[in-house]
C-alpha cells in the first residue's frame, strides 16, 4: 500500500497525459497551418466531416466538447473561407445547420492526408498490440473518470 502511494506521487500521469495530448495537437497544428488552419478551425471541420458533414451548431460544440459561443466564432471564419455554410433548420426555425462545402470536403481531404501522417510519425515504433493495450488502458481511465463524475453529481443531488 505505502509502495502504491508512493508510484502515484511520483508518476505524475494525469500531467504526462497532458504533455502528450499538447505535444500531439502542436505538430497537427503546425502540418496544417500552410492549409490556413488554425486547431479550432480543422477539429470543427474534421469533427463536422466524421458526424456526416451536416450537423446543428449546438450538437457540432457538443460533439466538440465546448460551448455554442465558443463554436460561433471559428463557424465565422470557416464560413468566410467558404468551407461551410450555416442555414436555417427546417424543422426548428431557431437552430442553424452546419454543412461542409465543396471546398471544404475538398480541403478534408488534405486534412486526413496530413493527420494520418502525423499519427504514423507519432505512432512510430509502437507495436500494434502495445498501441491497443494502451487504448484500452485510456478507455478504462476515463470510464472511470466518467463514473467519478456521475458520483459526485449524484451526491450533490
């Protein structure tokens, strides 16, 4: 037990974590400035593309993980680049849709090209079973995560 304490407060994962999730979003970062990206700017059209390229605004933040307002902006300027175009919801009149455009499909194709190399660099010299334990391992973590929240939630209630 003293020995496991001990690991956790020298191995400080949740900050190795970090590093490595900032690491990976810099070097996609830099392979897709020259397309005139910025980080907010692809994820919402890679994000838009992978939920089927026609989404609401709210469940495009949602499926990004932040909030409307914060999505408004980037929908801005990926709309004065003619990557997308938001309209009116048939079905709920107060709801914008987000759709790709030609160029912006176009553009994804780019995109995917240069992540998937990113990814091949990164994953470099990992096997593909370690690389699967180590998803499965993230998976377990934030499974865990997810049911400390949904405690914590449930004890304030």
């Amino acid at each position: 037990m003293v020995k496991d304490l001990e690991m956790l407060r020298e191995l400080s994962l949740a900050e190795q974590l970090s590093r490595l999730s900032r690491l990976w979003r810099t070097v996609a970062d830099h392979e897709l400035a020259p397309l005139g990206l910025t980080h907010p700017r692809w994820t919402a059209l890679w994000k838009l593309s992978r939920l089927g390229g026609s989404l609401s605004q709210k469940s495009l933040a949602d499926a990004l993980e932040i909030e409307l307002p914060s999505l408004m902006r980037t929908l801005g300027q990926l709309e004065e680049q003619d990557l997308i175009a938001r309209h009116c919801c048939h079905q709920d009149k107060r709801a914008r849709i987000v759709t790709l455009t030609p160029a912006g499909k176009a553009l994804l194709d780019q995109i995917e090209d240069r992540i998937i190399g990113v990814r091949r660099e990164l994953l470099g010299g990992i096997s593909q079973q370690e690389l699967t334990r180590f998803e499965e391992i993230i998976a377990r973590i934030s499974t865990n995560a997810i049911d400390k929240l949904t405690q914590q939630s449930e004890e304030r209630e």
